[in-house]
C-alpha cells in the first residue's frame, strides 16, 4: 500500500491505523505547506486537493473516515463484526468526528491558532463549540477504556484531533477521562510511530 500523507490529525489517523495493524505500507509526503496537495500527480489521485489518500493496488481510497473503515474490513482488525450492534457503535464514533469533531476544531485551528484577532465572534464560536465537544466526548468515555468497546479505529479516527489540545486552547485536564484515555494511547508504539508519519514533528504533546 502506499500511503499519501503530511503531519496532521487527518493523515495521522491512518498512518497509525496502518501501525498499529502491522502493515507494510510505503509513505509519500505531501506537504500542504507547499502546496503538494494541487500538485497534478496528487491530483490524479485525490480532486480534492487533501490528504490522506491510500492506494491499495487498483483501489484508491480518499476521506480518512473511509480508510480507516477499508483498512478494518480489509484486515478484520479494530473493529467489531460487521452488522453487529458494536459494529454500528463504532461507525457513529467515526461519523461524529468526520462529521462534528474534525470540522469544528479545524475551524478552531483557523481562527484560534493561525489567525487570532481577526474575528472575535469566530474565535468565540468554535471555541465554545471545541469545549461542547470534548465535554459530550468526556461524558462518552465515563466508565469506559474505549470510544467503542475495544480498541477500534473510532479511537484512531478521534485521538490526533485531540492531541492538537494546544491549537484548540483546551485545557486537557478539564476533561479527565479523555485526558486519561489520550495519555494511555499516546504510551502505544504504534501510535507514537504513526505520528511521527510522515516526518517527526517532534514528542507527542501532553497537558
Ligand atoms: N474530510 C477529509 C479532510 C482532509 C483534510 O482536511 N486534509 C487537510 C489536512 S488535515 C488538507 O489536506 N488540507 C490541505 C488544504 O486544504 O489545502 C478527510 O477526513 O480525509
């Protein structure tokens, strides 16, 4: 497989899916600093314009959400079976941060880490709306080790969001369940080898 990825929650969730799954896997990097993800060549993978896109011989697969999803059905790993009760669980936990979590805080990043105090009512807004969703994710994992019964990819797809706390101006230990479930993650190989997919951009935050 290979594997066309840059440092951002987005792409880190496969590349740690791809970890912790034990796959070989062979990494491009596509530095949207740089402007590679409008390069032609990444275009004629991915007419979005974002990664992550995996290409499994003839399958090309964008929107990290659906990789993950693939790679779990591909390798019956980190994920219950499918149709079960379980298995709905999880794909709502990976829809809620395709459809809520991830959008929000990266409007979070924009306005309150690249571009503060060019729109109070923006920073104010998604701000708000960060803490709303780490407060119903702290009620999710009360009495629970997991987003979704075990370890499943709904983690993967929610855990590189949160290590960005520090963009979102989260005070992690306000949320003591998801701070407690992100440090014990963050001590995982693979996840610690995934973020550093695909250049090392340093030690995993911690609050
Ligand atoms: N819904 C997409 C979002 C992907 C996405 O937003 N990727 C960002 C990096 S995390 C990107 O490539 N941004 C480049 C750009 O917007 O130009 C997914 O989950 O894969």
């Amino acid at each position: 497989m290979q594997l066309y990825t840059w440092s951002t929650p987005n792409g880190r969730k496969v590349s740690i899916a791809l970890e912790e799954m034990g796959l070989n896997y062979e990494t491009f990097a596509i530095d949207i600093g740089k402007g590679d993800q409008h390069s032609p060549d990444f275009l004629s993978l991915n007419i979005n314009h974002k990664i992550p896109t995996l290409v499994d011989g003839d399958q090309v697969i964008n929107e990290s959400g659906a990789i993950l999803l693939y790679l779990a059905a591909k390798t019956g790993q980190f994920a219950p079976d499918y149709g079960t009760a379980e298995h709905w669980t999880m794909v709502e936990w990976v829809m809620w941060q395709m459809g809520g979590l991830g959008p929000m805080l990266g409007q979070a990043h924009h306005f309150l880490h690249f571009n503060p105090g060019k729109s109070d009512y923006a920073e104010a807004r998604f701000k708000s709306e960060a803490e709303r969703l780490y407060g119903v994710l702290n009620k999710r994992l009360e009495g629970r080790a997991h987003v979704a019964g075990d370890l499943s990819v709904a983690d993967f797809a929610i855990w590189p969001w949160v290590s960005r706390f520090e963009y979102q101006k989260i005070d992690l230990n306000a949320y003591p369940n998801v701070a407690e479930w992100y440090a014990r993650l963050a001590a995982r190989p693979a996840f610690q080898r995934g973020y550093a997919v695909p250049v090392d951009a340093g030690p995993i935050p911690m609050p």
